[in-house]
C-alpha cells in the first residue's frame, strides 16, 4: 500500500511540473502544437520502456481487439487533459489549473465509484469522501483568487 501511495504522489508532483510547462512549451509554439510535441515524445518514451522491460511489444495488439471506450477513456481523455493543461496554465496559473483539475478528477471519481462504471468495484460514498470531494472543491475555487 505505501508503494502505491508514494507512486501517487510522485505522479502528483509529476502532474504538477507538466502543468506549467506545457503551459509554457504552449505558449512558446502553440496548444496544439504542444500537445502534439508532447504526445509523440510520450509515445517514444513509453514505446522504450515496454521494449526494455518486455523485450518487445508485449500484449500491445490486443489494445485493438479491446472495447472502444478504452481507447476514448485512455488515450482520448488524455488528449484533453494535457490540451487544457496547456491552455489554462498560462491563463489562471499551475495552482488553480491543478485545482480545478483534481476537483473535476474527484468528483468524476465519486460517481466512477459509487455506480461501479467502466467495470471498477463499487465504492459506497461515505459522509467523508463527500466532505472531502466538497471541501477540495471549495478549495480550487479559491485557487481561481489572485487578489
């Protein structure tokens, strides 16, 4: 469990250095252009690590017999979460980007959970978990104040 917690937070703090420089790599030669710099880089990246760890393409082409919406949910939703990164940190800054970010990601993540979509095992929204999911809303809407 501490494993996967620290890999979660690594990522966290991952997240939040593409944040702002996405935001500026968009800035210096375009969103979409960055976007597309940043998903074919991505693609090399990951494309090295399955050959050094699998000593080749592994399961990779069952990814084309699986169900559509694992291509729209995985690779579709990431498109939009790096375009909107790259767009909005420039314009409100890294923190309210991440906030609003992580507020649309926990929100999203109480209904995944309560009604068990796309086949993950139904989670109970407990008076906590909504706290929470309330409380970091309250939170990244005053990451949008700069005053």
């Amino acid at each position: 469990m501490a494993a996967v917690v620290a890999l979660a937070l690594v990522a966290g703090v991952a997240g939040s250095i593409q944040v702002a420089v996405m935001g500026r790599f968009g800035e210096r030669i375009g969103s979409i252009e960055a976007l597309v710099a940043n998903l074919a880089f991505s693609t090399l990246l990951a494309s090295l690590v399955l050959l050094a760890l699998r000593q080749g393409f592994g399961g990779t082409g069952d990814a084309f017999r699986s169900p559509w919406w694992y291509w729209l949910g995985g690779g579709g939703m990431g498109v939009l979460v790096v375009f909107s990164i790259t767009v909005c940190a420039p314009r409100i800054g890294a923190t309210a980007t991440i906030g609003v970010l992580i507020a649309g990601q926990l929100a999203m993540g109480v209904v995944i959970d309560r009604f068990g979509l796309f086949g993950v095992e139904e989670v109970a929204l407990t008076w906590p978990r909504a706290v929470g999911v309330v409380l970091l809303g309250l939170g990244a809407g005053l990451s949008l104040y700069k005053g």
